[in-house]
C-alpha cells in the first residue's frame, strides 16, 4: 500500500470536477472517499462506480429523512415502507453510513466515526441541541474505547456535517458550530476531523484551522486529504 493513504473528501456543493467523464484520471489513486453530507444520490453513485472504493458518509441538514426516524411516506416506493432513494436522495447503497457509528476499514488500517446534521434552527430533521449532539456522542462512546483496547486509538478522521463552533463556523443561527465537537477533539484526538456545512464562494479563503493540535478541515466541494503516519495534511484542489 502507498504511504500516504490518499482520501477524497466531498460536502455541500457538486465539483464540476469531480462529477466528469476525467474523474477516474483526476482521482483514480485515492483510497477512500468521505462525505460531509448534503449531496445527493446520484453524485454518490457516480463517484463509486468509477472509483470502486470505500465510501462513507454523514448526512447534511438538507437531507429530506432523519437516521432517527423512518423514512417519510414521500420517500417511500409505493408506499410499501421501503425508501425510494431516487426521492430520499441520500441514502444509497454503495457507501457506508456513519452517521452516530464508527467504521474499521481494515484493508486501509484506518478507524472512521462521524456524526450529521447541524446545530438547531428551524425544527427541521437532522437538526440537534447541543444536549441531543452530547447523548449521540455519549452513546459511541463505549465503540470508541473497544477501538482504543483493539487497536490502539480511539478513531482516525472524525467527520461531521456541521463544524465545531467557533472553528471554521459562522455566526447566523443556522451555521454555528457544536460546542461538544471541541470536547470530543480535546479527548479522542483523532488525526484530523473533515466537516462540510459551511460553503466557500472564494479560493482563497482558508478551509483547514487546528483546535487542540487537531487540523479542522472544511471538505465544501473538494479536498484532497494525504495522511501519512506522522502528521501532515495537503490540500488538492
């Protein structure tokens, strides 16, 4: 296997670069793809049909079902219960939901956990207080220490759809970031955490800040994530 592991990582806004005939050409070496959320099924389906590789995925706050629930009628073929995933939008199955989970990809030696949705703001679906993100971290918990006794650590890349606060965040109602997310970078250090959420209309805007020796990393269309053993984040874009 090449050293560094090379990951794509995806959120918020379809890539005209990445969604073309030239993707395999473009991206054929990576190992992994990342979602942050907010994109839709077909843009999935395409990644992974040309670049036959691990994918896994949160889900955004736009996303029209919630994990907590089952799908809405709306979503539902013929009403039998099943989602109709054309109409949900998200979900398909191809990739790997991580949504509340971690996730060992053992070929890849690498430990993926995650969390969706954003800070609440209008009552919407996969929208949480910080009191609900806290019990959803609270309940991985017990995963994440089974992690740290088989393999060493706690998780590798930890992504969201939404940022901590005041790291890469906003300030209107509907941006802000979670105030647990800093807790859980301070006390299971993953190697780097990749969120989406927040978009960037100007290249030269920054997307990575470090919290706690931790690189935040925002994945708004596309980022190239290098991650060697020692440290060391490069962005393709």
């Amino acid at each position: 296997m090449k050293d560094p592991l090379e990951i794509l990582c995806i959120a918020d806004h379809v890539d005209p670069l990445i969604y073309s005939k030239s993707l395999k050409d473009r991206f054929g070496r990576v190992d992994a793809v990342l979602s942050c959320g907010d994109l839709k099924r077909n843009y999935y389906e395409f990644i992974v049909t040309n670049l036959n590789v691990p994918f896994l995925y949160v889900l955004g706050n736009h996303s029209p079902f919630s994990i907590e629930k089952p799908a809405p009628l709306c979503c539902n073929s013929e009403n039998t219960g099943y989602p109709d995933y054309e109409k949900c939008g998200t979900l398909f199955n191809g990739g790997t939901l991580v949504d509340g989970r971690s996730v060992y990809l053992k070929k890849l030696d690498l430990i993926v956990a995650g969390f969706g949705g954003s800070v609440r703001y209008n009552r919407g679906d996969n929208q949480y207080t910080e009191n609900e993100m806290l019990f959803r971290i609270l309940k991985l918990i017990p995963r994440l220490i089974l992690n740290k006794i088989i393999h060493g650590r706690y998780l590798d890349i930890f992504i969201t759809h939404a940022p901590p606060r005041h790291v890469n965040d906003r300030e209107d109602p509907c941006h802000r970031g979670f105030r647990v997310f800093r807790w859980f970078i301070r006390n299971f250090k993953p190697k780097c955490m990749i969120h989406g959420h927040i978009h960037l209309y100007s290249y030269d805007t920054s997307r990575e800040t470090e919290y706690s020796d931790v690189p935040v990393i925002n994945a708004y269309d596309h980022y190239i994530l290098k991650l060697p053993k020692e440290r060391n984040f490069d962005e393709g874009k």
